[in-house]
C-alpha cells in the first residue's frame, strides 16, 4: 500500500484533467483492501476510489483520500470442454484481458475489444459494445463490503445488470468495492455477433471469417477510426447516454426525421443515437476554448489540452441545450461527475 499527498490526478483519468488529490494510496493487493478500510486515514476519510479513470469527469480538486483499485491476477477456477471461467483482479486492465482471452481463442469478450478502463470498473456500467455487453459473458463476482469487510460473492440477478447499469450504481454505489469478476467464456463451438456496427463488412474487406481474433481486430479497427485514442486527445468514450424514449415519442420524431436511427428495446422503449442528436445540434467537430465533440464521432467529447473539468461540463450543458431545444430530449450523461 503507497501512500501518496499532494499528488496530480492527471495520469489517472482518460481525460488528462490536472485535478489534485490531498491524498492518493495506491492498493495493491486484496489484503491492502483490508487493511484501508480500517485504516484512520483510509476509507473514513475516502473521498473518491479511482478505477482506470475512464469515466469520469474531476470538476474540482479532491480533498481526503482517494484510493486507486490496483490489485492485479487472472486464474481459471474452473473448465469443462465446452467452457472456462476466468477469475480476474479489479486491478487488470479491461482491454488486455480480452486480448488474453482472445489469444487463447475463448470467445465472449471479443466484441468489447479496445474499451478503456480497468476489469473492475466493467460491471458497474455494465460496459457494452457492437451488440454485446459484460453481462452475456459474466458468471459472477466478489464484493467486499465496506461496512463489516465481509465479501460477498453476486451473480448476475444480484447485480441488476441493464444498460449501462447496475446495483453497483444505484443501491450499492458507495458501499463497497468489487474486487475481482469471474467470466464463462466459451473454448468451442463459438456463436458470434457480427451484425452490430460495421464488424461484418469489416471482415468482408479483409477476407476474413468471423473468429475470436479476427472479430477482435476488426472491432479494434472500427474503434480506432471512429474514437479518439485517450492517450492523444483525452475523452472518456461516449459522453453521454444513447436516450430511451417512449415509442410514441419516437415515432412523432421519425416523421419530421426518417433518418433518425433507432433501437427498439426490450422493455418496449426506444433508444435513439445521441451522437446523431448531437450532430444534428451542429455541435460535431464544434471546439469551444479546449473543449469539442468529436469531429467523427459527435457522442465523443474531446480535450485538446488544458481543459478543466468545469469546462468540460460547462461545454456539455450547452450540448444538452441544443439537443432538449431541438428535439425536447433531456440527454443524460453517462460519465460520473466528481466535485
Ligand atoms: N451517429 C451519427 N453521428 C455521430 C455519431 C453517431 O449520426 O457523430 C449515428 C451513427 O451513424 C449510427 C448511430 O448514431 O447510426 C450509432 O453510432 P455508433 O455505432 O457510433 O454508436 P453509439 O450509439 O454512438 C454506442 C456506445 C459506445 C460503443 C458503440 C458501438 C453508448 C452511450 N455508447 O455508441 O460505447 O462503443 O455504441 O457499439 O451506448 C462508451 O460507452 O464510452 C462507448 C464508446
């Protein structure tokens, strides 16, 4: 466990914001887990618990202690023919897990290719891309609980897993930490989605048949066209969540604008494309000071350098402005917004 103060969170969020922390400390072992939470300058005086930092938007200095997830460890704890169940520390890298995975050729993860962020950051918003979420692949995870230290092992009911949420951001956000996910990944026998996105003609193009890899690189090249590199131009993927609206609501949408894309839901609503809403707005590839949607993807907000996260935020309510005065549909963020 390192102890840091006075520290830039800088290198810690994808949006290279240079907030400062009073108190950074680093865990980096379960034991360590254990031991911050009864520790006086420790979890009593926790102000934020840092993931990878891909999602999130540090409005203001952070006072008290902020705590970095940093544990790390992949083991299988169980395999048939058929399956495998990888167990994997909070503290690994997302993108590189599914990259081992794939190199194995186990299949589930490889839709959900190049998303930043750390493993177990990934149930919390049940991360999802091109047709696939975390939840198809989860099996369950270990939650220690801040209250009593206990750690209690969840599946996939207990976790409420829906789009871009879960428990863990609503009942038991702030009430302890995920410390490691198991996944049931698939060793043969493999069934694909392709039809999300532009994965098939991806694969057309190359000359390539759906396989765990080739899936997983066509998905790292739609990713790499379309969204910024947090190391380059920092950003935290989507900014905002794709709404879900009455049908009725969409269907009157649809007259004025045929082209509006739409995806009707389970549950009967209808999700339309925020990047298209956006864009419509006139705010794609519009820079205001530091601060932009993307100019290829209008769902994406950039920092060219220097922004302060009050900026940022400033800039997107403008965003959301244009989008509810044009369109009456209140866009809802999907970063957390800290300070
Ligand atoms: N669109 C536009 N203009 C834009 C951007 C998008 O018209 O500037 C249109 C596209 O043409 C398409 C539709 O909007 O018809 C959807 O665009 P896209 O496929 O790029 O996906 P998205 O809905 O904007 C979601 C996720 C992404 C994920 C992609 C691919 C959310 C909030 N975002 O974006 O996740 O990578 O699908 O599956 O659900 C993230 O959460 O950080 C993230 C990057």
């Amino acid at each position: 466990m390192i102890w840091e103060s006075n520290v830039s969170l800088a290198p810690y969020n994808t949006f290279g914001i240079d907030a400062k922390a009073e108190r950074l400390v680093h865990l980096e072992t379960e034991a360590d887990v254990a031991h911050y939470a009864q520790h006086p300058e420790g979890l009593r005086q926790q102000r934020l618990l840092l993931g990878g930092g891909s999602n999130m938007l540090l409005c203001a200095d952070v006072p008290g202690t902020t705590a970095r997830i940093a544990w790390k460890g992949r083991k299988v704890i169980r395999e048939t023919e058929d399956h495998v169940w990888l167990e994997v520390a909070a503290g690994e890298s997302w993108h590189e897990t599914v990259r081992f995975c794939v190199g194995k050729d186990w299949s589930g993860l490889q839709n959900l290719s190049l998303i930043p962020g750390l493993v177990g950051a990934a149930p919390v918003q049940n991360i999802g891309a091109y047709g696939v979420e975390l939840s198809d692949s989860f099996d369950c995870l270990r939650f220690f609980d801040w209250e009593n230290g206990e750690i209690h092992p969840m599946d996939a009911v207990d976790c409420g897993f829906s789009y871009r949420d879960s428990v863990f951001k609503n009942r038991l956000k702030g009430q302890g930490v995920i410390l490691s996910v198991t996944f049931r990944l698939t060793k043969r026998n493999h069934t694909f989605q392709t039809t999300y996105g532009a994965i098939q003609e991806e694969l057309s193009s190359r000359g390539l048949q759906p396989s765990v890899e080739s899936i997983s690189d066509a998905v790292m090249a739609i990713r790499q066209s379309k969204l910024p590199d947090p190391k380059v131009l920092g950003n935290s993927g989507s900014f905002f969540k794709n709404p879900a609206l009455p049908s009725a609501q969409v269907s009157a949408l649809a007259q004025r604008y045929p082209e509006i894309p739409q995806y009707p839901q389970a549950n009967g609503t209808v999700k339309v494309a925020a990047g298209w809403l956006i864009e419509q707005a006139g705010w794609k590839g519009k820079r205001v000071g530091n601060v932009g949607m993307h100019a290829r993807q209008a769902l994406v907000l950039v920092n060219y350098g220097g922004a302060s996260g009050p900026e940022i935020w400033a800039y997107a309510q403008h965003v959301q402005a244009s989008v509810s005065e044009l369109f009456g549909i209140d866009l809802e963020a999907e970063v957390n917004l800290i300070g």
